[in-house]
C-alpha cells in the first residue's frame, strides 16, 4: 500500500460507500461452502457478466473455483442472522437455514432478496484479491424485498425516500 495511504484509512474512507451483502455459494464435491461477499455487481449486459472479489488468503474461494459454478445470494434486510452464521461458523448454516440447489447444483439460500447462478468465466489477479468474472446462467429476485447493506463498518437496510 502506498505510505501516505495506510490500510485502515483506506477502509475507513471506502466505507463511505454502502455495498449490499451478498453470500457466494457453491458445492465442493457432496459439500455446500459458501462466503459473505460485499465486493459484488454487474459487469455486462451482453453477454450477462457479474462479478465479485474474495481476497487472495480466503480458504474457501479455492472450493468455489474448483467447483467451477457458483450462486450470488443477495441477503434481504431480515437475514443478518443468516449473514453471521456464514461468518462465524459456530452451527454449519447449511444445516441451519433452508436452501435448493440452483441449475448449477451451487446452493440458493431461502429467503433471498435475489439469486444469480453463474459458471466461472474469468479470474484475474487485482492486488490482495481475485476479480472473478461469472456467466450468468439464471437469476431471479423479489423486488419487493428490502436489502441488506452494509455501510460505515454496521449493517443496515435501505429506506426509500
């Protein structure tokens, strides 16, 4: 990192900006993984491209590369609980909250606000994370559900004006 710019500021200022919070999951052989991801959003129209960004250290990212396909959960505002539980790892959420296997076979967690199932088109390198570039091979969405974000270092929920 530059020396004028240290990390923490860095994170302090990028958090300036709200991101949803999404939960990428995929099936490592008979195995659903998954990681909460805020570095998430659309890259093309035409063909449909998404992409996210697990850093370069993350031990589940490997299993979701192999897997080769992989599901964008996008958390409604009610799942923070949802969002903990793939962050702690105390109780396996699998087995705590409901979930389908997408067209991919990669898990679509009940409750969503949004699901974008998606084979791995492109990884490229960018720092202390990886840009991974997906396929979009189906999506849906509740756009009646509120989402949740995350802004300033707290979750919240968006309030219309």
């Amino acid at each position: 990192m530059s020396e004028s710019i240290d990390g923490d500021r860095f994170r302090r200022v990028m958090g300036c900006f709200p991101t949803g919070v999404t939960v990428v999951t995929a099936m490592d052989g008979d195995q659903p993984v998954a990681m909460v991801i805020g570095s998430f959003g659309s890259v093309s129209l035409d063909p449909p491209l998404v992409m996210f960004l697990p850093g370069n250290t993350s031990k589940t990212w490997p299993q979701i590369e192999r897997a080769g396909h992989f599901c964008v959960n996008v958390m409604g505002h009610d799942q923070l609980e949802v969002c903990n539980a793939f962050f702690t790892k105390e109780v396996d959420p699998f087995d705590t909250f409901g979930w389908e296997p997408a067209g991919s076979g990669a898990p679509r967690l009940e409750g969503s606000s949004a699901w974008i199932d998606c084979a791995i088109d492109n990884v490229v390198e960018a720092g202390d994370h990886y840009i991974v570039i997906g396929r979009v091979l189906d999506l849906d969405g509740d756009h009646e559900r509120v989402p949740l974000v995350f802004h300033g270092g707290r979750y919240g929920q968006f309030h219309g004006f």
